[in-house]
C-alpha cells in the first residue's frame, strides 16, 4: 500500500511516462496512435491475452491488432485517450488549383 504525503498527488508519484502500470484496467480504454503507420489513429482495448492486448481501430472494428501492453508507454508511439489529430499541413483550396 502506498501512502502518499500531504499535497502530493498521484502525478509527481508515479509519472505518465511510467503510465500504464498494469494491463488489468486496460481493457475498454482509448488510444491514439501518433503516426500512421496502422492506417488508422483511434483504437480501442478490446481483450488482453497474458501479455498482450488486442487494440480495435474505432473506424473499422475488423481491423486488430496484438501488442504488448508495456509498448503503450511509449508516448512517442501512443497516447492515451482519443487525442485531436492535428495535420502538419493546411488544407487546400481545391478552386486554387484550377486554370
């Protein structure tokens, strides 16, 4: 049992770089994946399996994938929650482009 002092909080005990601790709770939790690399950004926890969890894009539920629930820390590669995906680029003026 940890027991925190007064005016800490669970924040400055254990970071989020250390976040998840466990892959108990993970099941049924938000991902957002930072590239694209999986086609899609937004995925669900829909079973763990020992080591590994099954992530379920949101978009397209038949598209799974099976990872180790400790590569979720990495916040390079994922970020917990469904975060705003942001493009680097503007978007384009479709009129612009014609003669």
């Amino acid at each position: 049992m940890v027991i925190l002092a007064a005016g800490r909080d669970w924040a400055t005990v254990f970071p989020v770089s250390h976040a998840p601790a466990g892959p108990v709770r993970l099941v049924g939790s938000a991902w957002t994946r930072v590239d694209t690399a999986w086609r899609y950004r937004h995925w669900e926890i829909v079973a763990r399996e020992g080591e590994e969890v099954i992530l379920a894009a949101v978009l397209a539920r038949a598209c799974r994938h099976r990872v180790r629930w400790r590569d979720l820390r990495d916040r390079a590669v994922w970020q917990p929650g469904w975060q705003r995906i942001v493009d680097d680029e503007p978007p384009r003026d479709p009129l612009a482009d014609t003669p």
